[in-house]
C-alpha cells in the first residue's frame, strides 16, 4: 500500500472526499446527502442475512458509508471532523469516561444526566492529546479499545442500535435550523458506530489488530483514489443518477400506465389538492361566500374553542354534545391551527348542530347569534335553520 494513504489523516481523507465531489454535493441539498447515505448503509442489512447480491461486497458498504457521512458533515460546514470526533470521544466513552466503556456505569451515569459531561470531556481531551488518532486505522484502533468486542456480539443487535443512532442523526437534520450544535453530537456517534460495526466485521474474520485498521484503508483507497471512479476525474463530472443506477433500478418499475397519466399510480398535483383537501381559498356558509384569509380563520378559530368550552359548562348542552360536533370542533381546531380552512369542514359543523336535540340546537344557536360582528356566524346561523327546515 502506498504510504502516502497509510499516514493519511482523516482530515484530509474529508478533504479528498468533499473536493472530488464538490460539483455533485452542491447541488444536492443536505436531505439528499442523507438519503443517500441511508441508502448505502441498507448495504450493511446483507452483514444480518443470508442474502447476496453478485458483484455486491457488505464489506465495501462501510467506506462509502463513510465517504457520505464525510459528504454530510461537509454540506453543513463542520471544519475538522478530527475536532468533532476528539471533542465527544476523547479516547474515553462520552458517558462512564472510562477508556474501556462498562454498560453498568454507563447506564447509571445516563440516568443522573442524559447527556455528556463535556466539560469533564474537553478536560479529559486536553490529557488525553498525545492518545489522539490522526489516521482513519488510528481513529478505528481507538473505537475498538474503547467499545470491546464480546464473543456473543453479533450484527443483528449491532446493527439495531446502529439504526438508532441513525435515526437521532435524522433529527439533527431537522432540527438543524435551530440548534446546530446538535449535529455535531449526533454525526460523532454514527461515525463512532460505523467503526464499531467495521471493528465487528473484522473480528468475525479473526483479523490481526494490525491488519484490522490496513484491511479498512485499503477498502477505502479501492473505493476513492483521490478521484471519482466513475468518471475517473479529480473532480467528479458524473450526472446525478449515474446509468448504471437506472438499469439497476429499471426491472423494480412497475409496468403499466405511465405514473401521472390519468388513473395513474401517481396523483397529479391537482388531483393531490382535491384528493388530500389542501385548504380552500374560499368556502360557502349557507347563501354567503367568504374568503379564507387570515382575519377570517382566527374568527373561527376563536369561536369555535369558545363553543367547546360553552358546550362543557352547560350541562344540559353536554349530554347532547354528540360524538359527531365534537369531531366537527375538533377538526375545525386543528386545521385553523394550521391556518386553513375547508369547506368539509364547515358543512360538517353546520350538519352536527342541525342535528342536534331541539333544546341543545337552540342553545348553541343563541351563542352563535351572539356573535353578532361575525359575519359568517350569521351565515352559518340561517345555514343550520335551512338544514333544520329542509
């Protein structure tokens, strides 16, 4: 092996990664860099089968799930992932700051505070330095020495566990706009499990230590020779989805009629909108038109928990306080919430009332009434006396 790649440092490998496929990465948003990272890693679900694809190596799936974790972290700006990984795992577990974790301290330290010490971490950090990796077999020699392998240890639990740290680093994304910082939490765990699993992996081989780390660089060269395999380019030049992708994906495709011609297996936009109930622009109270804006839907919204709350104080409009207004109120809440209206909605709160006990109707038709500045409450007044007549 070349021994510029051995003494490489993980920065650099970021580097390498981030400048081979600046041009592809930047035009993708940072969910699809997720994606596709989830993407390689369902390789890894063949580590927990039986299953095999030809041409298909699970093992290759750890570097290119590394390659798009690198990929990620780029897309948000992180600028050393040596310091993001060092700041969690100083050479100890983030939680017991044992330099060889134990699940019972672990989990008692958890208890007290679920979250890391960090600044027993950054001190522990400064005393650890000269126990800090620089080359990607370093930074994998070190998670096998903090998070030792057990003899019963297999991938279906690992890989569970795995998918959980996944899963809090899909939340990262998404709460991103507001508490960035997270990110960098939850990005140092999914490395600190990848290594993990490739430590697993190689234990099941019965690896040398030595080899272990040689065996994941190696691998790693194969797949990103500080070029784009593809292409072959420095800088990749490939398309978005690469042909060899659509072939692979062409006998998945169902047959039949096209996915947005009509009766399709896809809705189109405007079927979506009529199908789903979007929201209407404007609905019908009885004879009366209104526009939804945003005057309108806090009037409504306001009437319509007063309602609910003049429907629990008055006992006798309680008992007849049927299952049908109560859904009626309950949607209207929710979608006014989410300022919008919908014309279902308002015909169905018309009809629950209309059908009511002729006591209870009277009642709530007193409290419309009262209501007097509304215009669509007097609307929705005469409205449930048609219905009534009808």
């Amino acid at each position: 092996m070349d021994t510029r790649y051995q003494t490489r440092r993980l920065d650099d490998w970021y580097l390498t990664i981030n400048r081979i496929y600046i041009d592809r990465n930047f035009h993708r948003d940072r969910f699809s860099i997720f994606a596709h990272l989830v993407e390689i890693l369902g390789g890894l679900s063949l580590l927990a089968t039986s299953k095999t694809k030809p041409g298909v190596t699970s093992e290759a799936f750890v570097p290119k799930a590394i390659a798009w974790w690198m990929a990620l972290c780029g897309k948000h700006g992180v600028r050393s992932v040596e310091d993001m990984l060092w700041r969690k795992f100083p050479a100890v577990c983030p939680y017991c700051l044992l330099s060889t974790h134990i699940d019972d301290v672990c989990r008692e330290r958890k208890s007290a505070s679920p979250g890391p010490d960090w600044d027993a971490l950054r001190d522990t950090g400064e005393r650890n330095s000269s126990q800090r990796p620089s080359t990607l077999a370093g930074w994998q020699a070190m998670f096998a020495k903090i998070y030792g392998m057990t003899s019963t240890e297999d991938y279906p639990a690992t890989l569970g566990r795995f998918t959980e740290e996944l899963g809090e680093l899909a939340e990262a994304l998404r709460v991103w706009p507001i508490a960035p910082g997270y990110l960098l939490s939850e990005a140092a765990d999914v490395f600190a499990w990848l290594m993990h699993l490739q430590n697993l992996i190689h234990s099941k081989r019965r690896l040398t230590e030595r080899d272990r780390g040689r065996h994941l660089v190696e691998w790693f060269i194969t797949s990103y020779p500080d070029k784009c395999t593809d292409c072959q380019n420095p800088v990749c030049t490939c398309p978005p989805i690469l042909p060899g992708t659509l072939g692979r994906i062409a006998h998945e495709i169902p047959t039949g009629p096209q996915p947005f011609a009509q009766g399709g297996a896809l809705l189109s936009t405007e079927e979506a909108s009529l199908l789903f109930d979007l929201g209407s622009r404007v609905i019908r109270v009885g004879q009366q038109q209104f526009e939804t804006d945003a005057t309108l839907i806090r009037e409504i919204h306001t009437a319509v928990r007063q309602l609910r709350l003049f429907a629990v104080e008055n006992a006798s409009v309680a008992r007849a306080h049927s299952a049908q207004l109560t859904l009626a109120i309950g949607d209207i809440e929710a979608l006014a919430s989410a300022s919008r209206l919908t014309q279902q909605s308002i015909d169905a709160l018309a009809h629950a009332v209309a059908s009511m006990p002729s006591e209870s109707r009277s009642t709530f038709l007193d409290f419309l009434t009262g209501l007097s500045s509304s215009l669509w409450a007097t609307a929705l007044v005469e409205h449930i006396r048609l219905l009534m007549s009808g």
